[in-house]
C-alpha cells in the first residue's frame, strides 16, 4: 500500500481526500501546517506528498525547497486556479506535477498513479531488453537498471521524471523528439494547450546537465516541434564515416 502525506491546512479537505483515496489503496496520514509537514516528511518515509502552496507557518515553496535539499520523494503541489506563477515556481523548484484548485478526486488519484509509476518503474519507452541496457552519449552515462545518470563520471542527481526524459532523448539523440510524445511516455496524459510543465521540467534537466563539452547546447529547441539532444562533434563525425 502507498504511502501518502497531504499537507494543507484545509482539515475538510483532508478528511475528504483520506475518504477517497483509501479505498482506492493509499495510506494517507496529513500534516496542517508547513512547518509541522516538514518535520512529518523528513521524519517518516512515504511514497508521495500533496503539498498545497498556501501553509501557515511555512508556505508550501518552503517546505518543497526543504524537502528537495535531503529527499527525491514525488511531490504533487496544490495551487490556486489560474496561478500560473505557482505552477512553474514549484515545477522549477522540483516539484514533480500540480493539480489547481479545486480539482477533481479522480484526477487527484490518477496524477498520484502517474507519478508513482514514473517513479519506481523503467520509463515507457524501455520495453524491450536492448532498451533497458546502459545507453552512453558523449560524456553523459545512463544506466535504467540503477537509475543513476554521471556526466563525465560524476553522478548527477536527477528527479524520476528528469531521468526519464534523459532516457527518451538520448536513447533518440541526434532526432527530435516530439513535444506531445514526451508529454503522453513521461507525464502519462495527452498534452494540453496551455501546460508548460515538460518544459519546466526540461529546463531543469538542461541546468543540471549543462552545456557539452565543447561549449555548444546539450539539449535545444526546435519551435513548435519538440527537443533534440545534440550529439558531440566526435559523434557527429563518426556517424558521417
């Protein structure tokens, strides 16, 4: 059974979320206060937090950057409707997905889903044996067996949604991946016009990785189609040989 921490001040809230998501096969156990939720998240190990942005004591941003400096455990933030700002500062800070308010219990249990099993399993698109061996480009390494990503032999800590997205454009480097395709194999729903969150997370997976080592854009953008992750000139030379 998952185990689940809501952490929001709304005790109605909570109460209703606990009613519906037991049934469906989750522990859930809240925390009222930023403060006190932190305290309860770094204290006990659970499979995913709900951490609404608005808290007492701590807001919700606190509480994630917090979390984010000593644990990778899936976050799902709660935002107001129509806050944008929020979503992407929280995408940003490693949040793994939002949900706005008010929103549906349904959605709700299906987002927790989705990021779970982005979370424990090998990304969609390694269904095969070759797919789920080691793949190398340049100097980034990545291996779906341990989930450890290293760029130039130094590990680099990336959130499961980032090391799947890494696994799906190196897997394709030198190709554009499509936008949509990214959306539907990591985030596991069909894109919407306006959710920037892949690129949010994309961007985040850019900083970590930094540019090549000769300087250029590891990954980069193409306008209105998708990413391509760019393969060093060695690479690029060998493939013309």
């Amino acid at each position: 059974m998952n185990r689940i921490l809501i952490i929001d001040d709304d005790l109605e809230l909570c109460d209703l979320l606990t009613k519906y998501l037991e049934p469906e096969g989750f522990k859930v156990e809240s925390a009222h206060g930023g403060r006190t939720g932190l305290e309860y998240a770094l204290r006990e190990a659970f499979d995913l937090i709900v951490l609404d942005v608005m808290l007492p004591e701590m807001s919700g941003f606190d509480v994630l950057h917090q979390i984010r400096r000593e644990s990778t455990t899936p976050i799902l933030m709660l935002t107001a409707r129509g806050d944008h700002v929020d979503r992407i500062v929280g995408l940003e800070m490693g949040a793994d997905d939002y949900l706005p308010k008010p929103f549906n219990s349904r959605e709700l249990a299906a987002r927790i889903r989705a990021i779970l099993r982005r979370a424990r399993q090998p990304s969609e698109v390694a269904t095969t044996d070759v797919l789920c061996r080691p793949v190398a480009v340049g100097d980034v390494e990545l291996d779906p067996g341990t989930r450890v990503v290293r760029r130039d032999r130094e590990r680099i800590d990336l959130t499961a949604l980032e090391f799947n997205l890494l696994e799906i454009l190196l897997r394709e480097a030198g190709s554009v991946v499509a936008r949509e395709k990214l959306v539907k194999l990591v985030l596991s729903r069909d894109p919407t016009p306006y959710d920037r969150s892949i690129d949010v997370h994309m961007s985040n997976l850019r900083k970590k990785l930094g540019n090549q080592y000769d300087g250029t854009e590891r990954i980069k953008t193409v306008r209105g189609v998708g990413y391509i992750y760019t393969l060093p000139v060695q690479e690029i030379g060998a493939k013309d040989e």
